[in-house]
C-alpha cells in the first residue's frame, strides 16, 4: 500500500483507494511512516493509517 502511495508522491500516477466510513478516496501523499493523505468525495481531505485504507486499481 505505502509504495503505492509513494508512486503518487512522486507523481508516477493517481491512485484510489478504499475506506470503510469514507468510501473511495484519492491518495494526495504519504506522511511517514505509515500515514496516507487522502481526499474523500463530500469528506475532505483526511489523513489515515494504511493499515485502514485498501488500494484499488
């Protein structure tokens, strides 16, 4: 999940991912060592443990 979102970080190319509350998310970035920058549809911007967070494709 976190070289994922490294990729984005490094603007390789977006990535989505999922969240159990928030839905379908965009990943923005990566905030060591295990915290993923996250901008929801109607929730904003949230910052989340990876451990919460599954990536899509």
């Amino acid at each position: 999940m976190l070289a994922a979102a490294g990729a984005v970080a490094a603007g390789k190319r977006p990535c989505f991912c999922r969240h159990k509350i928030f839905g379908r998310g965009k990943i923005l970035g990566l905030m060591p060592p295990n915290k993923v920058q996250v901008s929801f549809a109607g929730f904003g911007i949230k910052v989340i443990l990876a451990d919460y967070l599954q990536l899509e494709d």
